[in-house]
C-alpha cells in the first residue's frame, strides 16, 4: 500500500518539549518536538500497548562506576507510563533492548503552507495557510 | 546417580564445629583465660542455622562417631573424599561466633576457626581447601582476617550467612570485596542466618521448614543486592558463590530482573546489560540441594531455562541429608555437564584454584 503524507499540525502548535498524539489513517501516533525537530513515534509501547504519548519525557541516565551519575540527552526519552520502559525519542528504540524491542517510527517533514495548498499532497480536512509552516507525516 | 569420574571438585564440604576446648588452643593467654574466668568455655556457640541434631543437618549414616582407631579426618575421607573421588574439596566450619554481638571475643573465635581448620584439617589432608570465617557485621574485622590469612593459598574463599546485618551488596561490605579481589578469594554466602532479624519480610516463622524455605528468597535477595548496588561493576574479577542455596528458583529471579530492570535501571544507572546476563557471568552455585523433581528431564528443563552450563559447582554438602548413598548426582544431567560442573567450572570460579592447575599443568 502506497505511503499517503498527512498534515498534522502547524509547527507552532507543538513548541520545543511537547508532543501530540494524533489519529492517522486508523493508526495512533506520538508526534514529539525535540527542540525544533520532530519524530513521530507509533503510540503504543511493543511491550503491552501503553501510549507513548503520555510517558515522561526524560534524559539519559548513565554512570560508569556505582554511585557516580550522569545525565545527557536531555529529554530526548519517553518512558513508557504503565512499566517504566525507555524509548529514543529520535529512533524508537528501546534502551534496554534496541534491537528487538523498538516503537515504530514515521518520517516527519515540515512543508511551508504555499506548497502544500498547491499540491501535489492532500492536507486531509486540515486547514492550511500559505504563510505558515506545517508537520507533515508519511503513514 | 553416582558419580561417574574421579577428579571432582566439591564445592560445599562441612567440617564438624570444633568445641571450646579446641579453639582455645589457638588463642592467646589472655582469652584464654578469659573464655574460663567467664565460664563459656564449655559453651558450643552453635548457630541456631541448621543445629546438628535436627535431621537434615546430618545424614543418619554420617552421624555415627568416627569409628575405633578413625580419626575425624578418616571418618571424612571415608565418608565425603574417597566416595567421590575428590582431587579437592571446600571445607567450610560455620561457627556460631559469627552471631556474636561482643566483637573482639567474635573476632578472636572466628581466628581461632580459621586456625584451626588450617592445622587441624588442611595441613593433614592435601585434597582439603578451606573458606575463611568472617563476621559479615564487621567488615574491619573481616579485612584484617583476609589479611592476615591471605598468604595461605589453600584458603580459596571467604564465607558468611546469606542473612546477616545488612543485605550484603552495600557499601560498608566493599573493602571486604575489595580486599577478596585483591588475593583472588571467592565471595561464598552460605545459607543460613545470624538471626539478629527474622528470616522472611514479615517476621518470625514457627517451623524449621518455613526457615529452609525463606533461604532461596534470601539469596535472591542477596544477589539483587549485588547486582543493585553495583558491587560487580565496582569488583570485575569477583566472584560471589552461592552455597547450599539451591538454583531450581533462579529461571524466575532471572526472567523477574531483565523484566523489572527495563522499567527501574535509570535508578542504577551502571547496571547496563541485562542483569541476567551479569549473573551468568559472575555468581555460581552449589549443586546440592538439588530440590528438583525425580524426573530428569524436568531438571534438564530447568537448566536449559537458566540457560549457562557453566553455573553450577559440584557439592556434596557432606554431612547433611540431601542425597541417599553415594548417589551425588541427579538424575538428568548430560554427560558433558557433569564433567563441567565436577571439573571445569570450580576452578572456573575460584581464582585460586585455577592457579594451582596452571602450576600442576607442564
């Protein structure tokens, strides 16, 4: 089945830090801001279906000795709300199990009001501006 | 099943608790004197853990004297070394003292122990090695003991009760680990307890069989308690072992830490890998007691859950009742895995011990 681009939302309305959860095309999706960039995450951990959408956003935590502790990437995670997993925001991996354990992440793009009022993408039922820019997802 | 090659390491061997009158032979006058001015030289400082007149802390067959002429030491070789065909074996002496609240007077029994199981016992006896006795609840003791015995390299472990003061991965306990690192001595937790708290979560159990049943949550929480606090990552080349701990109850400790570790690990951030993993690679355990169903095929199942052949130690736990005759293998072992658990994995495990086959090896 051919990859159909959906406009989400305008870029102001998801600031830096925020997320939104969206409904495309029957698939619940975790749209996140990382300081002006944005990755959309299927919203539903792989371990039992908890939303993503509603974890807490947090850093990475790491230490090299016991006791000694380090946190970088900060908000770049999602834990899951119902067990506690951690999921890269920007891959949909897992922390703990990158490989096999891994949110299903869709391609974002941001698309200026002009281009897409003239097409060649449908922008759905949602209201586009010539003057503003807008998220776009290919599901 | 008996054993079915000589050359066996035995991991877990007791030694018979040596009386007042014994230990003080190897005091100095002071406590010596003391132990008599203070009438508690007739005292046996018997743990409560495992007393040796209740049923399974002696087999009937090995609780006859040492017969006419035998000395102790014959008696052990003709009941726990010779059937087994032992190239070594770990003695361990699990002496009250370790529960003492006085620790000087702990601490000056507890040398005594350590002592005597060289002189009495490792000196006469050359398939003997020895754990060293510590008192968990004083870890400068314990550093000074490890010190002061260091240079005798038949010793190849300390050992304390699975239950002590505190859980035993917390940091007042590093420079005990420390210090086994250093000369290449094993951790070895025994079950049992020093009873200063109750040994399950909710208080004091009426039955000895609620008390032998709390031991393997003691020692699951002993090792999450490594694990937790990052002993393993602070000490990698240490081993813990886990003696007369079973491992039938491992397969769930381990698929409950991998699962519990995802949700929890940013809180111990340095427990980086599954800790299943981590347990597979550093703790080891006793054979016996067995505790598995007759069947071997449910055992093998259990082992092929637990997923590393390389876990398990050889025991016998001479001289309590877990097995009948010479019978101190279970059913359902494979073949290859007998010959890793009897001879591979202790020296595997024991730094010591793979030393001395180096020297042996040409």
């Amino acid at each position: 089945m051919s990859k159909k681009r959906h406009v989400v939302a305008a870029v102001d309305e998801v600031p830096p830090g925020s997320r939104k959860h969206l409904n495309l095309a029957g698939r619940e999706i975790a749209l996140f801001n990382l300081g002006g960039e944005f990755f959309a995450l299927g919203d539903k951990c792989p371990h039992e279906s908890g939303s993503l959408c509603a974890g807490k956003i947090v850093g990475l935590a790491e230490a090299d000795t016991p006791g000694h502790y380090r946190l970088s990437r900060d908000g770049e995670f999602v834990k899951c709300p119902w067990h506690g997993w951690e999921f890269d925001i920007r891959t949909g991996q897992s922390w703990c199990d990158p490989t096999r354990t891994r949110a299903r992440a869709y391609e974002t793009a941001v698309a200026a009001g002009e281009t897409l009022v003239k097409g060649p993408y449908v922008a759905d039922t949602y209201p586009v501006r010539v003057e503003e820019n807008y998220i776009v997802i290919d599901v | 099943m008996k054993v079915p090659f000589a050359g066996a390491i035995d991991c877990d061997l007791h030694l018979p608790s040596p009386s007042m009158a014994v230990l003080m032979r190897h005091m100095d006058d002071f406590w010596r004197e003391q132990f008599v001015t203070r009438r508690i030289d007739r005292m046996d400082f018997q743990l409560t853990s495992f007393p040796p007149n209740t049923p399974l802390a002696m087999r009937d067959d090995w609780r006859a004297p040492a017969g006419e002429g035998e000395t102790p030491l014959d008696k052990l070789r003709r009941e726990a070394l010779d059937p087994f065909g032992a190239r070594i074996a770990i003695g361990s002496i699990l002496h009250g003292a370790i529960g003492l609240y006085n620790e000087d007077m702990a601490a000056v029994i507890c040398s005594a122990v350590n002592d005597h199981l060289a002189r009495d016992w490792l000196d006469h006896e050359p398939r003997l090695r020895g754990s060293i006795l510590v008192m968990g609840s004083s870890p400068d003791h314990a550093v000074a003991e490890i010190e002061r015995l260091a240079a005798d390299r038949r010793f190849v472990q300390i050992i304390l009760p699975v239950m002590g003061d505190f859980l035993p991965g917390k940091r007042q306990m590093w420079p005990v680990y420390r210090a086994c690192e250093k000369h290449g001595l094993a951790v070895a937790l025994h079950a049992g307890s020093t009873y200063r708290y109750p040994p399950t979560g909710s208080g004091w159990p009426s039955y000895h069989v609620e008390d032998y049943i709390a031991q393997s949550t003691a020692f699951e929480n002993a090792i999450v308690s490594f694990l937790a606090e990052g002993v393993f990552n602070e000490f990698p080349d240490l081993r813990l072992v886990c003696l007369e701990s079973g491992f039938t109850w491992l397969p769930t400790l381990l698929w409950r830490l991998n699962k519990e570790w995802r949700g929890t690990r940013q809180e111990t951030p340095w427990l980086d890998r599954p800790p299943a993993d981590v347990v597979r690679e550093r703790v080891r355990f006793s054979l016996q007691p067995v505790d598995a169903p007759a069947d071997g095929a449910l055992l093998t199942r259990t082992l092929a859950h637990i997923g590393s052949d390389e876990l398990l130690l050889f025991s016998t736990d001479y001289p309590h009742a877990q097995f009948d005759g010479d019978n101190a293998l279970p059913e359902g072992l494979p073949a290859d895995l007998q010959r890793k658990i009897m001879i591979d994995n202790p020296p595997a495990c024991y730094p010591r011990l793979a030393a001395e086959a180096k020297e042996i090896a040409p």
